[in-house]
C-alpha cells in the first residue's frame, strides 16, 4: 500500500535494505485557524472582505528516517506536531512542504473503532473495518476467530456494537487493526486503553511486531510503555525534532522540557550522560557496611552480592564546570530502580529534602552522601545519579546505571521490597511445621512430611506443641 | 500481494472497501423500519398514486396512462437525486473517519451512489409488471435499459463527486441543494410530456414569447430530461396526448443515447477529477 512520494515504488523495492520503510525530508504542515466561522456563502459573495485565519504551522521541517524493522516513539508535549506527523507518514494529510516516501503496506491505529457503525454487529463491522484498513474479505475471514479472541467479544458478537461497553468497542477495535499485518504501524496512544490484562496483551501485540521485523512508528504519553518498546525516541517540540536518540536520554529530555519548557542544551556525551553538563559528575562512589561490597561508577561488574538489609553508603561527587555561584544552589540526586520493573524503586534528590547546596567555585569538587537501608530483596538494582540546578531544575548531567548492586534476600520472598511479614496461620491442627509429626495422607497430614517420611525426628517436637 | 504493483493494490483494496460500504448502506438504511427493503418500493408506488390523484385527475395533464408515464421517469429521478442528497453532505459527516484513516475518498459517494442503484434496481424489477400491463411488452428492450443503467449511474457518480468535493470547502452548498433538486425536478418532463413545452411555446403571446423560448431551452439542455428520455422510451413508449395513445414501448433514439452517454462520460470525469483534486486536503478541512 505504499502510495505517495513522488514515483510511487512498487512493492518489490519496498524491502530494498538501502532503503528506508519512512523518509521524511523538510516537511511541512500548515493549518488555517479561522477566526470566524468557516468559509460559507457570505465570505463568497465579499471577496473583498478575506475570510481571516492565522496559519499554525503544526510541522516545521520535520527529518525523519526509520529503517526496516525499527521501533521509534515520537514522544513530546501536546499540540507538538505528533499526531499530525503520523498522519502525514499515514498519507490522510498531504505535505505542504517536503517530501514523504513510504516504503511498505501501512496500517494506522489512529482512533480504535473508527468507522464502526452502532447498528452492525460485531461480525459485520469486523469486515467493514477490516475493509477500511485495506484487508481483502479473505484476509479478514482468515483472521476472524484470533481477532474476536483477542477482542474477547465471542458471545457479544452478533449483537450490534451499539450495546458493546466501552471496553469492548475499543478492543475490537485494536484486535481488527493488530491483524492487519502489515509493514509498517503506526499507532497514536492507543495502548492505554481496555483494563490491565488487555493492555498486557496490547503490549506483547506491539512487541512481537517489533520482532517480526515490522517498523512500528508509536506516538504514546505513555513513557512506560515508550521505555519497553522502543530503543529510539524522538521528542517533538512546536513542530521540530528536539531530540532523536536513546529512548531513556529521550526521556530524560522530555521530563526537562516539560518541568522547564526547555530542552537541554548540550545532547549526550556518552552512552548514558546527558545534560548542559555545566556541572558534572566527577565520581560515584559505593560502599555497603558489613559485606564488604564497594564499587565505582562506570565500573562494568555489579558491586555484591551483598545481602538485604545492610546499609549502602553513596558518595556522589559533582565538578562546576562553569562559574554557577548566584545562578541558585545544586540538588543532587540518586535513583534507584530495578531493570525489569516500572516506576523506580526510590528516589531522592537534596533539593526535595529542604537543603539548599550552594556551588562550590568552578572545577572544585563537592560530595554529597547518601546512606541508603537496602531493604530490597534479591535481585540486580541499577543507581541513576544526577546533578542539576534546584531552582530552574535545568540538568547539568545525568548518568543512567551509574553503579549496579547486586542484592541476595530471604529465598521465601519475593519482589522488590522487603516488608518483612510475619506469619500466623489460625488453624492449629491443620499445620504441621517441618519439626511436627503429622498423620497420614488419608487423616488429614500432609502428602509429604520430613519427620514422617523418615528423616531425623527432632526431639520432643510434638510435645511442644 | 506483495509482488504486485503498488497502484493495483490500491485499487483492489478501493473496490473491496466500496463493497462492504455498500452492504452497509442496504443494511443500515431499514434496519428498524417493520417494511424493511419495501420502502424502495412503496416510495415511488405511492408518490404515484399522489402525483396521478393530483396531476391527472385534477390538473388533467395530457398525457396517456399518467401512471405509467410518470413512475418511469420518477424511478430515474429519484435514483439521481437521493444519491446526489445523500452524497452532498457525506464527506463533511463522515470527518471523523478522513481524519483518521487512509483509504480513496471516492468509496464514500460511490458506495452512496451503488446503493441507491440496488435499490433503483429493485424498484425497477418489482414494478415491472406493471408496465407490461399498462404499457405492452417491453422486454425486448432490456438492453437499452441496462446500457441506459450504467449511463445512469455514470452520469449520477460524477454528480455525487462533484456535489461532495465542492461541498467541504462551501458548506452552504448542502443547503442549496434541497432546492436546487426542487427547480431541477420541474424542470425535467417528469409530471409533464415534454410536447407541452413546445405546445406552450408554440401558442405564446406576448411577454411569454421572450420568456418561454429560454424555459424550453433550458429543458432541453437538462441532462436528466434526456436520462428520463432514455428509460421512458423502452418502459413507456412515446409520450403522447390521451386521445391519441401513447406509442408501445420502443428502442430510445440514437440522439437521447449519445447525449446520455456525453454527458455520463463528461460529468463522471470532471467529478472524479476535481474530486481527486480536492481529495488531498479533506482531512485538514472537514
């Protein structure tokens, strides 16, 4: 279905490797805002009197280039250009300037169930959206039962979608466009929708897109599901690209742009450092009391196994790089989190805690020390650590998995913290600890017993009960 | 699919789209109503019964079996013009699917025009009989009938378009049109035999013979009181004054043919065209 660029390719070169599946040079969308009603009979008849609008130029030259079986989040604050990027890649709006060559069959989730009609039924609007997203009768015949599973609408769906819940409009919707198969999605915040399970299956849909090689092209305010999806993320800002890379620096820029309205100024240094880097971080120091586990910042091996409970001590040191006294004082923050697991496990930073760090003088050293109670329970623990200003909250730097810890905790818990619970079951003859004598299987006892099945009875265990 | 051009698959997902959209219009239309599909039936049956009561029996147009006379031209005319009503607007109501999905914007006046076909269609099968009866044997002439059905729809698709382009950027267009078919219907020999007209011209008197000899020019260049031509020839025969009877059904003459077919191939490619034109910047505007 690739339709538009100037020469319309043919499918054979729509996987030429030197090709990209999006390529968007320049473009521009510009859209008239009418301050009066829109144009009608009366602003005909007086052409003298024009009809008044002002131009809100939504896209500004946007670059963009995605490769075969890439998955990019365009990211950025409302009214950024997003949703109208995506369209113009869909080909529903045209380019006023520019150019767009899409290269493969194109599906769009820009609006789950668009097109439904309330009177139809599940069934019929199956093949009608199926129709309207460019799937032959065949191809929705072929698909019919894994989409009315995935929608898991089976026994609703002869009944018109008139009297589906909300829900149920929407997965039907999503189920119809995830079975269009084709080279290239483009999804606009869709994902959040439907209740956790189906927004699980949503996401593993979405992922195993991205592994089947398909290019995804994901527009979500959803920064979690951005972080697990994708490893580009652009951020769009009036209409420009503010920011293309690592999907976590992408992030990290979005959150700046929002909390200041600024982006910042220098990109990335390093794999995992970005800011103005106007202060940095000049060492990150990790010392846990007891075990014996210490460790560096940027050093490749996790410090530990070290076990929970114990108490970490952080030492953070940032540089000036540039003369900050009177610009406001510096907080400084550490982040830790778990790889696998969304939000963070704690965060602080100085400046949420009421203290004022003043700057040092330009290329002094400062410390900040932070000890933590490691009350997590096993697993790999990465510590983000960050320096900005406190008043403007402009980031000087921000070096992601600074230092890793491995943490071993009690094997008969699990999770990322340790609550510690402690145990009581109300039901005395029905519980046999390890050190009881427990009848046979046919009175109650339980199928396997160490004191009954012949291992060392400890002694008076019984009586103590 | 994949090795086949991108252009064909394009069109092959066009056409499949327009077939679904049309059975969702055959569906949709009566999915409430007790009669269902009767109605594009009973429709013209009982606008005929009404115009015969007033028009032949009141106001005596002369004009042998009113009915028949009439319900021939009126099945045409309405099949035009609840198509180009139903069209006119369509674009601007369907804005929430333009902005959201891609897909040829042609599929939605076509599938409101194909529709109305079916039903056109339908009618015409159902009141068959009733010109047999009325009118003689008319089945001879069915393939001037179905080469006058693809003109037809031809003529009306390009109309639709057209109506539906020039629509998103002139809402007031959509309004206009209610009375614009109003003028267009009296001004097609649809309740009249178009010998009153020249009759009318003919026995002119003053201020009239400016006025009249326009009227009939007008007439005579309306393109749907050829089409109505077109289909009274072979349903009806030759309209003529009770006295004398109406000539039997017959073929239409090469002149109704070719100016049918001029003005279904140069409506349908001025519509399509602007409306493909026009196409390009519907999302932005509806």
């Amino acid at each position: 279905m690739a339709r538009r660029g100037q020469q319309a390719p043919t499918a054979d070169a729509a996987h030429a490797p030197d090709r990209f599946a999006i390529d968007v040079t320049g473009l521009h969308e510009v859209f008239r805002v009418y301050t009066e009603r829109p144009p009608g009979l009366k602003e005909r008849l007086y052409r003298f009197r024009r009809a008044r609008y002002h131009e809100f130029h939504a896209l500004n030259g946007v670059d963009l280039q995605v490769r075969h079986g890439e998955t990019v989040a365009l990211i950025g604050p409302n009214g950024s250009g997003k949703s109208t990027l995506l369209k113009c890649i869909a080909g529903i709006l045209p380019a006023d300037a520019g150019e767009v060559a899409v290269h493969g069959r194109i599906a769009t989730l820009l609006e789950l169930g668009a097109g439904f009609h309330e009177e139809l039924s599940g069934r019929e609007n199956i093949y009608l959206n199926g129709a309207i997203l460019g799937l032959s009768r065949a191809e929705i015949a072929a698909a019919f039962d894994d989409i009315v599973d995935f929608a898991g609408v089976r026994e609703f769906i002869d009944a018109p979608v008139r009297n589906y819940s909300s829900g149920m409009y929407v997965r039907l919707g999503f189920a119809i466009a995830v079975h269009v198969d084709p080279d290239i999605l483009l999804v606009d915040e869709v994902l959040s929708v439907g209740d956790q399970t189906f927004q699980e299956k949503s996401l593993a849909q979405m992922r195993s897109f991205s592994q089947k090689g398909k290019t995804v092209v994901l527009v979500s305010h959803d920064l979690g599901a951005v972080r697990s999806l994708c490893e580009r993320t652009l951020v769009l800002h009036h209409g420009e690209i503010a920011f293309d890379g690592p999907t976590d620096d992408a992030i990290e820029a979005y959150q700046q742009l929002l909390a200041t309205g600024e982006l910042p100024a220098a990109g990335v240094v390093e794999e995992g450092r970005t800011g103005d880097l106007r202060a940095r971080i000049t060492g990150v120091r990790v010392e846990v009391a007891g075990t014996g586990g210490t460790g560096r910042g940027g050093q490749p091996s996790p410090v530990g196994p070290v076990a929970a409970g114990s108490t970490a001590r952080v030492d953070v040191e940032v540089t000036p790089q540039a003369d900050l006294i009177g610009q406001g004082g510096l907080s400084v923050g550490i982040n830790v989190r778990r790889p696998d697991v969304q939000p963070s496990v704690y965060e602080t930073r100085t400046s949420w805690r009421a203290s004022y760090v003043a700057p040092p003088p330009q290329g002094t050293p400062l410390t900040v020390t932070f000890d933590l109670d490691l009350g997590l329970l096993t697993g790999a623990y990465l510590i983000d650590v960050m320096v900005a200003n406190a008043e403007t909250n402009v980031l000087h730097e921000r070096w992601t998995s600074a230092v890793e810890l491995a943490v071993e905790g009690p094997t008969h818990d699990a999770g990322i913290a340790t609550l510690d619970a402690r145990v009581r079951i109300d039901n005395p003859d029905g519980v046999w600890p390890p050190e009881s004598h427990p009848p046979p299987l046919d009175e109650g006892g339980p199928r396997y017993h160490p004191v009954r099945d012949g291992s060392d009875e400890p002694e008076g265990a019984r009586d103590a009960r | 699919m994949a090795a086949l051009p991108a252009r064909l698959g394009d069109w092959r997902q066009a056409r499949e789209l327009l077939r679904n959209l049309v059975a969702k219009e055959l569906k949709v239309r009566y999915k409430h109503s007790a009669l269902g599909f009767a109605w594009s039936l009973l429709t013209p049956l009982l606008m005929t019964a009404i115009f015969t009561v007033v028009f032949a029996t009141f106001l005596r147009i002369p004009v042998d079996r009113f009915a028949a006379f009439f319900l021939a031209g009126y099945l045409i005319w309405q099949f035009f013009a609840n198509s180009v009503n139903a069209s006119v607007g369509a674009i601007v109501s369907n804005g929430s699917l333009i902005r959201k999905v891609y897909f040829p914007r042609e599929v939605i006046p076509l599938s409101l025009v194909l529709s109305q076909a079916v039903h056109l269609l339908l009618a015409l099968a159902v009141t068959a009989p009733l010109f047999y009866v009325l009118r003689g044997n008319f089945l001879p002439f069915v393939p001037a009938l179905l080469v006058g059905l693809v003109l037809l729809v031809a003529f009306t698709a390009g109309m639709s378009m057209l109506f539906a382009a020039v629509n998103v950027s002139f809402r007031d267009l959509q309004e206009l049109t209610q009375v614009m078919f109003m003028a267009w219907f009296y001004g097609t020999p649809i309740i009249y035999p178009r010998y009153l007209v020249d009759d009318a011209v003919a026995d002119a008197e003053g201020w009239l013979m400016t006025v009249l000899p326009w009227i009939q020019r007008i007439v005579e260049a309306n393109p749907m009181t050829w089409f109505v031509q077109l289909f009274q020839r072979p349903l009806y025969g030759v309209p003529a004054h009770p006295e004398v009877g109406a000539a039997p059904p017959t073929w239409p003459d090469a002149t109704t043919f070719l100016v049918c077919a001029a003005w279904a191939v140069g409506t349908l490619t001025f519509g399509w065209w602007l409306f493909r034109r026009r196409a390009v910047t519907f999302a932005k505007e509806v």
